[in-house]
C-alpha cells in the first residue's frame, strides 16, 4: 500500500474512532445541557444560565449539520457534492452555530468575571435582561453575517467528471480564511477566554483570600453565591478545554492558507489533509463535551441532575401506567361489549 494510500486510510480511520464517537456524545450531551439549563431546580434564571443556553442550543445545531456531514466526507459519502441544499446549508449553519456558541461563552467569560469584581458597578451589568438581548442580537448579527455563504458557495464541476461544493470568490475566501476562521473562530475567542478568564481567577482567589479567617471558614456560603461560583467553575473547565483544541485547528488553517498557492503533490496533499481532518474534529470537540466538563465540575451538580433524571423518568412511568390504566379494559366493560354483540 502507498503512502497516499495509507493516510487516506489512516483518515477515514480517524473519522470512524473519533469523529464518530464525538458525534453521538455531543448529540447527547448537548440535548441534556438543554434539558439541564431549563431546569429551575438546577439553575435558577440569570445571564449565565441564558448564555449556557443559546451555547448549547448553537452547539446541538453544530453537531447535527456540519459535522454529520464532515463525518460523511471523511467517509468518501460527500452529499453536499450533489445536493445544493447541504452543501449551501452546511456552510450556512456551521458558520451561524459555531459563531453563536463561541459568543454566547465569551459573553459567559465576561459575566463571570463581572460577578466576580468587588466593584458593585460592575456587578450590576450582570442583569438578565442584558443577556436577553444580547442573546438574541447574536443570533441576528451572525445570521446576518452568513448570508453571503448562501450566495458564493456553490455546486461546480471539477476534475474527473466530478463536483465540489466550494467558494469559488477569491476575495471573500480570503476574508472567510483570514477573518472568519482565523480569528472569529481562533483568536479573538481565544483572547476573551485568556483574558477574563485569568481576571476572574484572579477575583474568586481574592475573594478565597478574604475569607481566611477561621469563623468565615466554618460558614456556608449562601446558595446563590454557590450557584454563581458553581458556575464560574464550570465555565473556567470548559474554555481550558476550548483553547486547548482550538489552537491545533488555529495553526493548521494558518498554514493551510499560507500554503494555499503552492503546488504540492499527492503525499503533501494527503498528509495536510489528515491534518484537518484530525484538527477539524479536535475543534468540534468543544461543542461536545460541555455537558460532561459541567458534570465533572461540581459533585452538587451530578447530584442534582442525577437526581432530576430520576424524578423524570418515575414521572414518565406514573404517567404511562395511569394511561394504561384509563385505557385498559375492565371486566365490566368486557360484559357489556359481550352483551351487545350478543
């Protein structure tokens, strides 16, 4: 077997064992981050819990569209070569879904860090009112924003009698590498991340600082306050999981444009593409597995969900045995249908 060969291989193999995998738990994770954050029991309304939310939300639409389908293509089952509606909406969706969700947690970075600042100034711009319409200003902005996707990105003829769903602008492509991916995706989340996240571990260390004294140390924080540090926790675990494979993927795109106009023959050309393919599916790494980041968090949390899910599924089977019951025929009623039809 060639070389090309092999790392084709090695690729399609990739996608099986990971690819995959990510899918099916991101699918599930991100519909039980919904489930979680619409809980009241386990997190009360505030601009945190929102951001959760539309992340979550943004992320679930991630995992069900473009990378289904960039599962497919790692697969040699590239749909969006035929079909006008994936290949249009593929581009389309991922670029809203993904921009939505990494907004949604830099607006989460910057709540926290307001939450955490002594400056009751500061803390009062953390209202959910805000977040409200900050959520959904998002979400216009990036539909917005994406519309040219739907307009550039096309079905063309290729070599070998084949097709491929690609921009063919070279203007906007150069704005979709150098802007968009590189650093609406990479550094500019990165940045906030980085930031406010440092700042706020700064603030929850004072705060821990403040608190040294022996009578403090015996007190129980209020629940909110444990709400909200709960929640700072979570967030800080998820954007080091973040930047952790986002800045593969940064460094790849980077040099996959940098290199865009060279001629490269078929070993480089399959050596950079398992490259993205193995970077592509680190950085869909971060819309799926937010869910279990929270889980492994916080002991109360786990506890708490636990035993939501529970409570759910004996409310689900009381509900179906009163059905089965309202439906069920009695002896009575058997009597009488016999009677009549006798």
């Amino acid at each position: 077997m060639s070389s090309v060969a092999s790392l084709t291989l090695i690729s399609q193999q990739f996608t099986i064992y990971f690819g995959i995998p990510v899918f099916f738990f991101g699918l599930i994770g991100n519909c039980l981050n919904i489930l979680m954050f619409l809980s009241k029991n386990l997190f009360p309304s505030s601009p945190c819990q929102l951001y959760f939310l539309t992340a979550s939300i943004s992320s679930l639409i991630a995992i069900i569209i473009p990378l289904s389908l960039r599962i497919l293509i790692g697969l040699q089952y590239d749909l969006t070569k035929t079909n006008l509606f994936l290949c249009k909406s593929r581009q389309y969706l991922g670029h809203v879904s993904i921009l939505t969700s990494l907004t949604c947690v830099s607006l989460a970075t910057i709540d926290r860090y307001l939450i955490s600042c002594r400056e009751v100034r500061f803390r009062q711009m953390s209202k959910i009112s805000i977040a409200r319409i900050l959520c959904i200003l998002t979400i216009v902005f990036w539909s917005l924003h994406g519309l040219p996707i739907v307009i550039m990105v096309n079905i063309y003829p290729a070599a070998a009698n084949q097709t491929v769903c690609v921009n063919r602008s070279i203007i906007y492509g150069y704005y979709l590498n150098y802007f968009i991916i590189l650093i609406l995706y990479n550094i500019l989340p990165l940045a906030i991340f980085i930031l406010f996240g440092l700042l706020t571990w700064r603030n929850m260390h004072k705060i821990q600082r403040r608190r040294i004294e022996p009578q403090q140390q015996q007190q129980r924080l209020p629940t909110t306050q444990r709400q909200e540090y709960q929640l700072t926790k979570m967030l800080l675990l998820q954007i080091s999981s973040i930047s952790i494979s986002t800045i593969p993927y940064a460094i790849n795109t980077l040099y996959n444009t940098i290199t865009s106009q060279i001629q490269k023959d078929s070993l480089r050309t399959a050596q950079e593409n398992l490259s993205t393919t193995v970077t592509n599916f680190l950085f869909y790494l971060n819309f799926a597995v937010s869910f279990y980041i929270y889980l492994i968090s916080s002991k109360t949390l786990r506890k708490k969900f636990f035993r939501k899910l529970l409570s759910t599924y004996s409310g689900c089977k009381q509900v179906t045995h009163a059905i089965s019951t309202i439906t069920a025929p009695t002896p009575n009623n058997l009597d009488r249908t016999t009677t009549r039809n006798n």
